[in-house]
C-alpha cells in the first residue's frame, strides 16, 4: 500500500496512512516519513494496532531513545513513560501548560511519540503551536527584539521537591519522581535554527525556561510572559483530536504543546517515548 501523507489544514499536523507500524520500516519509507515530519512538525498514525516493542522500534528508527528525567517508566520497559489519568482522578491535568519536551537538557530530545492505549470518548485533545510561523509571523522590528536573546531553562517549577508535581502533589496516578537534579539550569538560543531545516523558531517558553541571560528577573518574566500569549496564539496551533489505536510523534524543535481535559470521569493512557536529539545523518 502506498503511503499517504494528508495535511491537518491546520497551522501544522497532518495523517498518515498507507503504512504498518506492527512490522520494521525500510530505510525508504523512513526516509519518506522524516520529510513529512520535518514538514508537517506532527504526524498522526490512525489505526495502529501496536504495542510496546512496535512502540520502541518505531522510536529508534528515528533516532535513539532520549534521556527521560523525572519519569518512572513502566514495568519491564527502560524507556516508556504511561501518562495516565484514571477516571476518579481529581488531581491537576498534566502538562497543561505549553512546552518542549525536556528544553532543559544539554541536548533535548529531537521528538517524542505517543501511543493511544486508553482514549476517552471525548476531550483529552493535544494542542500543538508551529513556532516557526509565531516566529514568522512578526514583523522585523519584533524579530530584531528576540533574535539574539539566550533563554535559561529548568526544570525546578514543575519537578524540584518543592515544585508542581513534588511533594504537594498527591493522588496523581502517573508515576513521577521529583528530584534535586530539577534544579539545575541550561541556556539554549530563544530563537535557533532547526539543526535539520534550517528554519528558525522559537524554542520552548515560560515554565521551563526561567529566564534571560543579560536581563533583570522582572524584566525576563514580563517578556517570557508577553512571549508565551503570542506563541500560542490560535493561528500557529493545530488541535489533535486522538482515536484508539493512534500513535502520534512531533519535533520538539519546531512545535510546542499542551494537555487539555474535558474527560471527567473516564480513563485516559498513552505510552510515551522520546527520540534523541539528532546526530546530524
């Protein structure tokens, strides 16, 4: 069957079909699928009927697995993460703030994917904002006040002991392990060439990162503040409506994105991995 690559319409996202996740992909179909990736930044596989070793081996036909921090992963597996939210579940959505996966390492993971193993019949949406076109979509004298800023990035809000899933946090169904290594800190460019593309965008936001090099504190927040409403700003965002037997990657590079609710009182799983940040071939 052949492939079938159909756009969202959306500021970014698009369907796959044509292809089975169950078995090892050719070198070309790889190839095939990396440039719609790199194009569409999300990809959609609809009606996979897959598991964890298909999971795996889809990750690592893009790249190695990333360093995942601050997740337990499942049982048996070294580099899936459930996220998970039971049905009685009364404790704050996770992840519903825009992000980059893992912005605050050294070297940040190129992509992550998502398998469906409990949808809900309805809400539980992933938005995603193409920060490529946020950035754009500004005018020079805009572009010129960001161009050259280093943003400092962190973990301590959401994953120190005193953060937002640390000790405070009770009743979460995920397994997450605050830590003191939350604390440390990490510069990336605000606004970097994609390593593949070329294309320049706006990296990560305010949460993980926690400042600007060169700038005040109150100053840095204010603009990290100002920053993140036009980063996620209805014209840059596709909203990924998830179906049973879905898996989903997208380029932590180019794209950020956020967890929405809307299904109280229903079970909601995905398996998680990420991809490595690329080695340049």
């Amino acid at each position: 069957m052949a492939l079938r690559v159909e756009p969202s319409g959306q500021a970014c996202g698009a369907r796959v079909t044509g292809v089975d996740l169950s078995r090892p992909l050719d070198p070309a179909t790889v190839a095939e699928l990396r440039a719609a990736w790199l194009e569409h930044h999300v990809l959609a596989f609809p009606d996979q009927r897959i598991g964890d070793d298909d999971l795996e081996r889809f990750t690592l036909a893009f790249g190695g697995f990333g360093d995942d921090p601050f997740f337990a992963p499942i049982p048996g597996r070294r580099h899936i993460a459930a996220i998970r939210r039971e049905a009685d579940e009364t404790t704050p959505l996770f992840a519903e703030n825009w992000h980059a996966d893992w912005s605050f390492q050294a070297r940040p993971p190129a992509g992550t994917c998502l398998m469906a193993v409990d949808i809900p019949p309805v809400g539980g949406d992933t938005l995603f904002a193409n920060q490529h076109r946020a950035w754009e979509a500004l005018g020079p004298d805009q572009q010129a006040r960001y161009a050259d800023l280093v943003a400092i990035h962190s973990a301590r809000l959401p994953y120190a002991p005193d953060g937002t899933y640390g000790a405070r946090d009770k009743g979460r169904s995920m397994d997450i392990r605050p830590s003191e290594a939350a604390l440390a800190t990490q510069t990336h460019p605000l606004v970097p060439a994609h390593p593949e593309t070329g294309r320049r965008g706006f990296y990560s936001t305010l949460g993980y990162i926690i400042g600007i090099e060169g700038l005040a504190q109150e100053a840095a927040i204010a603009l990290l503040m100002e920053l993140q409403a036009w980063q996620g700003d209805d014209r840059f965002v596709y909203r990924h409506r998830w179906e049973p037997d879905m898996l989903v990657m997208w380029d932590n590079r180019s794209v950020l994105h956020r967890a929405t609710g809307g299904y109280e009182g229903h079970r909601r799983e995905l398996h998680r991995t990420t991809i490595a940040a690329w080695n340049g071939s």
